[in-house]
C-alpha cells in the first residue's frame, strides 16, 4: 500500500471537485486532474533541470503546453504528451502563438505509453502514485537523463537536488509554496568489474541502491578493501577521491584506481592474468 500525504488527498479530493465542475472531461482525468504549474515554479522546474538549447524535454500530461513552451523559449526542443485532445489543440495553439511551434509539439498519447528515450529531460506535475509507476521506465532511460516533478517524489529513490518555491496563490494543499525535485538517472554499475594495468590486476564488487553505490575492492593480493560513492549519472564519485565514469561494459577511472583499464566482468569472476 502506498503512502498517500496529505498533499495527495487534497490533490485527489480536486478530482471529484473538478469533476463535478466539469462532467464533460471527468472520464479523462480519471488518473490525474488538470492543475496548472505556476510561472514561477515552471521556471523553477527548468533552472533546476538546467534546460538549455540542445535539450529535448517531454512534459508527461502537458496540460495546456506551457512546461514544453518556455523550455522552447530556452533553445530547447520538446514533446508533450496529454490524453485530453482539448488540451493538446491548446497547447498547439498556444505554441504557435509564442512563436516556438518548431520546436514544441504535443501529441494526444497516454503517458504511460509514451517512449521516453529521445529525452534529455522529463518534467512532470502528476501525482505520487503515477511517479512510482513511471520510475522502472524512468531508471531504465539513459544516464544523466534529468527528471524533475512538481510537488511529488518517487518515494525510497531520493531525489539528487530539491527546491521549494513560495506560490502564495496556491490553492491546493496547506503550504503556500511547491517542491520541485530533480533526479538524475544513474547509470547500472552493480556487479564485478575487472582492471588490469600491465600485469596488475583489481577488482572491483559493486552493490548499488539508485545512487548510492557500495562496494570492494580489490588490488593484486591485498585484503579486501571497503569503497563507497554516489552515482551522478554515469560518473561514480568515490568517498576519499577519484572517480570512475562508465560507458557500458567499460569504465575510466581517475585517482588511485587511474592506472587500471576497466572492463565489466563476463562471467562471475575476472580472468587470471
Ligand atoms: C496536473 S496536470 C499538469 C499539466 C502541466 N504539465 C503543468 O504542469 O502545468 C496533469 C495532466 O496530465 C494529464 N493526464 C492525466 N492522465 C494522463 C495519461 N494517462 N496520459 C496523458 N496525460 C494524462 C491531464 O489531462 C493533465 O493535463
């Protein structure tokens, strides 16, 4: 069963409320209602993204378009899928009009079915439940892709930064602010990895819980030695220096461990020297 805050309820209880203001577009919001992000806090969403040109964001439940059309405004390209065609002939409209229907296009697409791995970035003001169902899709993107949502987490995955901005106006909720959280996908380390340097060899055991990664090491016959660091995409940081960046099966190290060349183990031990 999932943790529902009271964030969450008042959210929901917006459901019926909407609902019964709108029986027309009830069967549409079944799963999560139409409520807008703030300027402020869309703007807030993409500084924290560090959207810029070259970034190609997609907004899951775009609304009326307006997360895709100011990361537009950044340079950026974007998509933004809602299954409410009303709303995505505004977002088209509304695109249009600020001048950047080039770069942001909006489809009318169940988000849930939606190919995410053209992002760069993916925003989304959805609900706490909806975010635990997307985030196996979410982990299994590139890594580094940045994730950033409005007012919900995505539970034991803890997000790598997070701010609050003041909405005085907000009508949901108790606080008058937003949280917006930003995740960024960590590469898949966990696993034996095997270094060699001339006729040296290391190895390296690695658990990983998101991005935080635990782990042993290994140096020629020394005792096992204990290393720990936290995964900032495809770049493990490790506690007491240098880092390791991964590109699939291979992996370049910095600091001590910069004399090995690193390689994924095939099987379930390293081959001799
Ligand atoms: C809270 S609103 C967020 C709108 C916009 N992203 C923003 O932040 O201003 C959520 C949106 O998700 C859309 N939505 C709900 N369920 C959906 C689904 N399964 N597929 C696509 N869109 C969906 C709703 O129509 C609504 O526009």
């Amino acid at each position: 069963m999932l943790h529902t805050s009271p964030f969450a309820v008042a959210f929901l209880g917006a459901i019926a409320a909407f609902a019964a203001a709108a029986p027309a577009r009830a069967a549409i919001v079944e799963e999560v209602p139409y409520v807008t992000t703030p300027g402020n806090v869309t703007a807030a969403m993409l500084d924290l993204a560090g959207v810029k040109a070259g970034d190609h964001v997609i907004d899951l439940g775009s609304g009326d378009g307006r997360i895709v059309i100011a990361a537009a405004r950044r340079g950026a390209t974007g998509l933004g899928v809602d299954n409410d065609p009303g709303l995505v002939a505004e977002s088209i409209a509304n695109a249009r009009r600020a001048g950047v229907a080039d770069r942001a296009r909006f489809l009318e697409q169940d988000l849930f079915t939606t190919d995410l791995s053209p992002a760069t970035v993916v925003t989304m003001y959805l609900l706490p439940e909806v975010n635990l169902r997307l985030r196996p899709a979410i982990l299994g993107l590139r890594p580094g892709t940045r994730v950033v949502s409005h007012d919900w987490d995505m539970g034991d995955w803890k997000p790598d930064r997070s701010v609050t901005v003041a909405v005085p106006e907000k009508k949901l909720g108790l606080e008058k602010s937003s949280r917006v959280f930003l995740w960024i996908v960590p590469a898949r380390v966990e696993g034996l990895w095997c270094g060699r340097a001339g006729n040296r060899r290391a190895t390296l055991r690695l658990g990983q819980a998101f991005q935080a990664v635990r782990g042993e090491l290994r140096e020629g016959g020394s005792a096992p030695e204990s290393v720990t660091g936290r995964l900032d995409g495809a770049t493990l940081a490790m506690a007491g220096g240098g880092q390791l960046a991964f590109a699939g099966a291979n992996a370049r190290a910095t600091g001590r461990l910069a004399a090995y060349d690193w390689r994924r183990a095939d099987g379930e031990a390293c081959p001799a020297p």
